[in-house]
C-alpha cells in the first residue's frame, strides 16, 4: 500500500465566542491542522494537530513542509524501518533548524506519524488501542528513538516492562464490562460565570462522573470562591482537580495553592511554565500531599524524562499529537512506566479526546495494568464532528471498535469549518 497524497486542511471552530475551552491565558477556537493520507487503492490515514485559531495555517503548513518524506512510501517500507521514518520527521536536516523537537515543527510531525498509524489501524482493520495492544515487546521497541533518553531507560529495560502480560485477558475484561475511568473539565472553564459552573456541576455529577476539573489562575478569592461551589456540589468524596495553565510564577503557585488547599484538590496541573523542570520539583516538593499534573505542551521526551528523574510530577499528562505522534508517545508512556508516574492523558481541545482514548487503554493493558491514578480527561465540545466520536456512558469511555485512530472528521464537518473560505468562516 503506497502513500500517494497528503492533502492538508486548516479547519477551525468557533469555540472563544462562548468561553468554551478558555482558561487563565487562553480563549481561542480550536482548530486542526489535519492531515489526509491517500493511498493507491486502500484507506485514507488522518491525523491532526490541536491548536488554538490563530497560526493553524502555520502548522498546516510545516506539514506540507514535512509530507514529502511520507508521500511516495508504503506502509510495509515505512513499519520496517519505523525510528529510521521517525527521524526523517523530527530531524530533518533542514527544517529541524526550526525546532528541534519542538515548536509547530514537531507538531506537524506528530500528525504525520499519527496519520500513518492510523492508515496501519484501518488497513489492519483494528481499533488503535487493539492493534498497539496487540504488537509484541519486540516491535514496539522497535518504535521508539531511545535517542537522549537512554541514561533514564534503555530498549532493554522496555522490553522486561512489556513482557510482563500476566492479566492482560482480565484487564481487556474490565474495559469491555465497565469502560475507562474518565474526568470531566467541561463544568469549570474560566470564562464560565459562576451559576454557569454550578449548574454544569450538579448536570455531571448526576450523569455519573466523580471527578471534574476547574481552571485556576485568576484572582484567587475568585479561584477559591469557584473551588468552593463547586467542592459542595460533588461533596468531600469526589475528586476535585485544578489547572493552571502555567500561568504562576513557583512561589506564586506555592502561595495560591496553600489557599487552594482547602477544598482538597487532588492535582494542581501546570502550576508554572511548561519547561521549568526544577521549578515543577519545588512546587511538588511544597504542596505535597497535592499532586502535581502537567505534559499537554511537554515538547518532547526529553522534556517528561527530566520531569520524572526530578520527581517534579506525579500524574503524566502526554498530549498525542503535542509530541512526535504514536512513537514518541511509546517512549513517554514506557518511561513513566519505569518511574511509576500514573498516565492521565491531556485532551482537552477538539478530537483529543478521541485520540487519548486509545492511549490510555494501551497503556493499561500493556504497561500499567492497574487503573488505580489512571483517568481519561473529557470535555464536551465538538465530538460530533468525528466518524467514529468517543462513547462515555456514567463518566467512563467506552471501548473503540471502529478500525484507526477515531480522529477521521466528517467531510461535511470539513467543508464547514475550513478556514478562510468555509461557510462558517464566510
């Protein structure tokens, strides 16, 4: 099956307009940069990545930049050398200048390599999650760029984390019989007024869900005046988490979230900037017994292995198309395997949620094998928009069973959405 095309549409919705999504330094719409692989007579490959309106066309175009080392190549050529294909995106000797491994760059490069498993998925004719759960120890290795993270695991030590299947069949079991456990963010976004907040509330805790998330990062008598309503909403059981989209400087989030800790959050996420390793550590250091959450714009692998080797986080939040698609995220969820870090995926704008779905079931049936820490995030916004959208019934994802990566949008959807000339946009 050969590649033939790679088609790249810059599609956005029109999210800021009702506060949805918006946070202590966003209020955006959120958009895709998506990618469409055709091939010479089988399935077409989609992958994407997430972004906040303005510059989507800048990642839509650093994909068409990088698609030629993807068009014009097999499947079978492209999974026989997969770090070789890897590389050829993340380090491409002329665009790497831009990044490397990082920025818009390495963004286009995980949509590409997402598009390409996704294009293996459906030609395989299984679900993500089925079709890595399914790979032996040996070719999952055979993935991932040990590159600059071997001194903190080495293909080795992988390969003894993934040998070890005992209750694979018990796990799969539970998934099938109650889903994955899941947390909402949709009842507390900034920009919501408060009876907006209580309502959203009292709405997902009588669907089922038990834990839910609320942004942080105003003035903090209105950060604690919101945890509030909402904590005697759920009531003293219910995880209550907390995000502050890196908008604290260290002593700051160390100062707001002894306020904060009144209401007993379970995770502070992103408390500072996104590249401060030592900075996270102090902050974990100072708040602890709270937990401390980040990963939705870790650059790299790199980046989560300082994270983890500092002990500067105790929930892993890998986003599946912020970092170089299925393969580095294999390295990222390899490492906090070795470190003991619970994988609590970021998914928090348009088809993120269909993309993590997939993630965490691998990484549960494969790595972790206790749920215990491990929660998919859930928001509410756009998932209709997908041929194959997340099911969550009682606050826990359902299984996928449509072969690739759920993240196909709607050619209707397309059509609409497109930026400039879409009919929404017009």
């Amino acid at each position: 099956m050969k590649i033939t095309e790679a088609v790249v549409h810059d599609v956005r919705f029109p999210t800021a307009a009702a506060g949805d999504g918006s946070d202590a330094i966003n209020r955006g719409d959120y958009s895709a940069a998506y990618v469409e692989l055709h091939t010479d007579g089988g399935p077409v490959g989609t992958g994407f990545t997430f972004t906040n309106g303005r510059g989507n066309e800048i990642a839509c175009a650093a994909i068409e930049a990088l698609a030629h080392h993807v068009v014009g190549r097999t499947l079978d050529e492209i999974f026989a050398e997969p770090v070789a294909f890897w590389r050829s995106l993340s380090a491409d000797v002329q665009l790497r200048w831009l990044g490397p491994e990082k920025g818009v760059i390495h963004m286009a490069t995980g949509a590409l390599v997402n598009a390409v498993w996704d294009l293996r998925a459906k030609a395989e004719g299984k679900p993500m999650w089925r079709l890595l759960a399914e790979l032996s120890p040996e070719e999952l290795v055979a993935s991932i760029d040990f590159h600059h993270i071997s001194d903190a695991i080495t293909p080795a030590e992988a390969l003894e984390l993934l040998r070890v299947d005992e209750g694979y069949a018990q796990r799969l079991a539970v998934l099938e019989r109650d889903g994955f456990p899941s947390y909402t963010t949709s009842v507390g976004w900034l920009g919501y007024p408060d009876e907006q907040v209580r309502e959203l509330t009292r709405a997902a805790y009588a669907q089922g869900w038990r834990a839910m998330k609320m942004k942080v990062g105003g003035p903090i008598e209105d950060d604690l005046r919101r945890a509030r309503l909402i904590r005697a909403e759920i009531g003293p059981d219910a995880l209550l988490m907390m995000d502050a989209n890196q908008v604290w400087d260290v002593d700051e989030a160390i100062a707001n979230m002894a306020v904060l800790a009144e209401v007993d959050p379970y995770w502070i996420e992103e408390p500072t900037h996104a590249d401060d390793v030592l900075g996270h550590a102090a902050v974990a250091k100072a708040v602890a017994p709270i937990r401390v959450a980040t990963g939705e714009v870790a650059a790299n692998r790199v980046i989560f292995k300082q994270l983890m080797q500092a002990g500067a986080i105790q929930v892993c939040q890998v986003d599946a198309c912020r970092v170089g698609g299925v393969n580095e995220v294999l390295s990222i969820l390899l490492l906090a395997a070795k470190f003991g870090v619970p994988v609590c995926p970021h998914a928090g704008g348009v088809g993120l949620c269909e993309y993590v779905q997939h993630l965490s079931i691998f990484d549960y049936l494969r790595l972790g094998r206790s749920l215990d820490g491990r929660m998919v995030e859930y928001v509410d916004h756009l998932h209709e928009h997908f041929e194959d959208p997340i099911t969550v019934v009682e606050g826990r994802y359902q299984l996928p069973q449509q072969p690739g990566y759920s993240v196909t949008l709607k050619a209707s959807s397309i059509a609409e959405y497109s930026f400039p000339d879409g009919p929404v946009w017009r």
